[in-house]
C-alpha cells in the first residue's frame, strides 16, 4: 500500500506492507537510525518518535496508521545546525553515556517541555516512566531536562565549557555539526 | 524482530463506514484503535486478523460530554485525555486514580478506552472502574445501537457483548450527587500488569450515611463487582469497622492465582487492605462533595 506523511518536516511517500512498523519504516525506508529499535514489546521506550507532537512508541504503531500524520525523530530536533535545547540538556548534564535510550528520551522531553516549560522532578521522572536507561541513570536524564527548562533558547556550550569537567563532552562537542545525534552515542 | 503477520488494512471513515467493513470483511477482520493490545497480540500470532479496521480517524468516538444525568466519553477518547480530564477527575476521581497508573504516560497517549474495555483483560483497570461507577456500554452493529450494563457488557477475561460485526462506541456513566470513588493498584513497576487493584463507588444519603456503595477488583480473579457489599454497608455511616467488613467480603469474593506476580494469600491480602484504602478515600470524596 502507498503511505504519505510528514517526517521532520519534509513530505515522504511509500510502499510499503500494511504489517510494517513506523519504527521499521523510519529506520529502514526512509533511513533515519536514530530513532532506536528496542524490546518490541512497548516497554523500554527507546523507539519513541512524536506523532502529531505526542510521544508514542513506534514499535507498536503501524506505519499505515501514520499516514497523513506528522512525524518527527530525534533527527528534528535540531534546527539548521542548532541544537535544541533538551539535546543541549544532555551534553550539558552528561545525560547519555551509551546513548541507546537517549532519542526517545529526549524527544518525551521535547514533548513534555511544549505542553510544561517548566516541569518539576517528579514531573519529568513520570513523564519518562515508560522509558528505560539501563546505564547513565535517570538522575542525569532528569538533571539535562531540568537544564533545557532553564534554557529554552539553547545555549552556547563552549560558554560553560570552563564547568565541565570530564571528557565526555568535549569528545560529543566534536563531532561535526552535520552528524546526527544517533552518532553521538557511539 | 517481532513482525505480525500479513494482513491487508483499511481506515474507516466514519462510524457506519466501520460496520459496513467489519460486515463484509467478516470474523478474519479486527478492529485497531491504540493498537497497544491488538498489536502486540498480533507480533506474537496469538490473533492473526485478515483485514485490521483502523478506526483512529472517527473523531466522532472521541469526546467527553456531559449530556443531562450521565457523562458520555467516547470510546476512542485516550487514556491521557481522560487522565488530564478536570470535568472527569471531579466527577469521577477514580477516573484519575486509575488513569495515572494504567501503562506508562507514553503508552497512554495511544491507548483508548474503548480498546481497554473491548479487550477485557484480566488485569485491565478500566472494566473495574466502569463496573463500580455503574457505567453502560453503547454498542453499534447492523441492527442498530443497544445499551448494557457492564456487568452484562463485560463476560470475564478477554470476552465482551460486543460481536464480531459491533463496534463499542461509547461508555455512559451516570452522575450521582454526595458520591466518591477511588482507584488503588499495586504493581511491580510502571507499566506492568496489577499484581492487585481495588475500586469504589460510594453515595451518600443526606444524613452523611452510605446509600450505594460497589467495589471492584482488578487482576484478583473477580470479573464483577464484590457481591454483597451495597447490602453490607447500605444505612451505616461510613465507619472504619465497616471498611474492614467490606474488605473481608472482598477478600473471601476473590479467586486469584499463584504466578510470578504473587502468592494467592498475598494476592488475597491485597484486594483486603485496597479495598479498606478506597472505600475510605471513595467515603471521604463523597462526604466533600456537594454536587454530583
């Protein structure tokens, strides 16, 4: 069957089998791996795409039924070059470490911050409820979410670079602007 | 990789438009609204439908209406929709207790009621809510609308009134004044099954005393409410000794399993002491509300 929908913006069309998964259809058809493919269960959130700017876990959503919807990856965060604020966060904060968890958790951030510019705690550890980390820690993840709260324009993370103190950022701050975040796990 | 088998699939474009597929494409087609249950049923073969039925474009399934003594909520209203409900957490605050803990905020924004309800699983919460609220289930098919009770709408585990060629279209619950009603689940994380859950519906006469109470429980091997428990409280002001009673008759009602989640005596004990925590809050609710 012939899907169409808008993926980060930009009009896509398919074919594709009606069984196929958005998170499949995202990673395969249109090549965007970063959004992750996980438990396949709906349990460990690491496939969260936003639809229509909600979260939900695309390895239980067909991709027929995204048609005619707008959906966008970890990939649309970033606006010309410009990080968005919540991946900003987790540079800032160290909120990834193996980065397999981190496009979806960023994008419920996203999706939180739209509708609660300023959630406290406990609201952002519900809003990531249903996703896991199974290596940084959530007090990070909550810590970078926190930090995108306090910056909704972004900001210049060589302006704080006398504050960070590992090297974990200086090895993310190098990668060049056109990679995609799903690299910046590795 | 987890792929369902194929199937062909199709939108509805309206309620009628669902029927008339659900009719000619006959028992090989299903219904996919949240998708959260069907889906995952369908990776794992244990439903393999020919043709699936999309029916996430009739917005005319999602609404939340107050329409005289009853409030309508359509069945493809969203778990977050009712979570974030203010009109249903004041009018049904077990609503809200339950929204918060079924599956993850995620999950939620996919998962219907009418999906729920339809799916009846043994450790759905909904069908406990709606079966304590008294709620009824509109039903459409090539006959026309019919109206049920849910505790004729809801047969037990994964069985409903609904046939092969009906859809559930809305759920009513009637509004009643001096009432409460609370929700308590016990999981192991979030988004897991219950280990246990209890509901209660609570009104008060004018005099502060119970005039219909129902409890219901969730994963606890009890389809429909705890028999007994209106006769058992009916007349008496809300009193602690009373809760206990009413705990125990659930306690006794209840017929769970043993399995990963649990022993039966711990299971047991859990449908005892949720029961005394929502009859107390559904109780305390009622007393502090004026209108209905």
């Amino acid at each position: 069957m012939q899907i169409s929908m808008t993926v980060n913006g930009n009009d896509v069309t398919s074919d594709i089998e009606p069984r196929v998964l958005l998170v499949h259809y995202i990673r395969e058809v249109l090549g965007l791996t970063g959004t992750h493919w996980g438990c396949d269960t709906s349990n460990c959130g690491t496939c969260v795409v936003l639809l229509d700017g909600q979260p939900v876990k695309s390895c239980t959503v067909l991709a027929a039924m995204a048609a005619g919807h707008d959906v966008r990856t970890v990939e649309g965060l970033a606006s010309g070059g410009t990080l968005d604020p919540v991946q900003q966060g987790f540079m800032e904060e160290h909120g990834l470490q193996c980065g397999f968890c981190t496009p979806g958790m960023m994008l419920t951030a996203r999706a939180l911050l739209d509708k609660n510019p300023h959630p406290d705690a406990t609201e952002i550890r519900q809003a990531i409820s249903g996703q896991i980390c199974r290596c940084t820690g959530y007090a990070t993840i909550v810590r970078s979410v926190q930090w995108a709260a306090a910056h909704p324009a972004g900001g210049d993370s060589d302006a704080d670079a006398d504050e960070v103190l590992d090297g974990t950022d200086t090895v993310i701050k190098d990668i060049p602007a056109e990679t995609k975040d799903a690299e910046v796990k590795a | 990789m987890q792929i369902p088998a194929p199937f062909d699939y199709v939108r509805a474009t309206s309620v009628d438009n669902a029927l008339e597929l659900l009719s000619r494409h006959g028992p090989e087609s299903r219904v996919v609204a949240g998708g959260h249950s069907l889906l995952p049923m369908m990776k794992l073969r244990l439903s393999r439908p020919e043709w699936l039925i999309d029916i996430n474009d009739l917005y005319e399934l999602d609404f939340i209406l107050r329409d005289g003594g009853k409030l309508r909520i359509g069945a493809l209203t969203r778990h977050t929709t009712l979570l974030e409900s203010e009109e249903i957490a004041a009018l049904f605050p077990i609503v809200r207790d339950a929204e918060a803990v079924i599956a993850d905020p995620v999950v939620r924004n996919r998962g219907t009621i009418g999906g729920s309800l339809c799916q009846a699983d043994p450790a759905e919460d909904l069908s406990t809510v709606c079966n304590v609220l008294g709620a009824e289930a509109v039903i459409r098919g090539p006959a026309g609308e019919r109206t049920l009770a849910m505790a004729e709408f809801h047969r037990g585990p994964y069985e409903t009134a609904v046939g092969q060629d009906e859809l559930l279209c809305e759920v009513r619950i009637p509004i009643r004044p001096r009432s409460g009603s609370a929700y308590a689940k016990v999981e192991r994380r979030v988004g897991d099954w219950a280990v246990g859950a209890a509901g209660a519906a609570v009104t008060l006469a004018e005099d502060g005393s119970i005039a219909d109470a129902a409890v219901g429980l969730t994963a606890l091997g009890l389809d429909h409410t705890v028999p007994g428990t209106a006769e058992l409280l009916r007349g008496q002001q809300p009193r602690e000794d009373l809760f206990v009673a009413a705990a125990r008759l659930a306690a006794d009602s209840c017929d769970p399993v043993a399995d990963q989640r649990g022993p039966i005596d711990y299971k047991r004990h859990l449908a005892d002491e949720l029961t005394r925590r929502v009859l107390r809050q559904a109780c305390a609710r009622a007393a502090q509300t004026q209108e209905g």
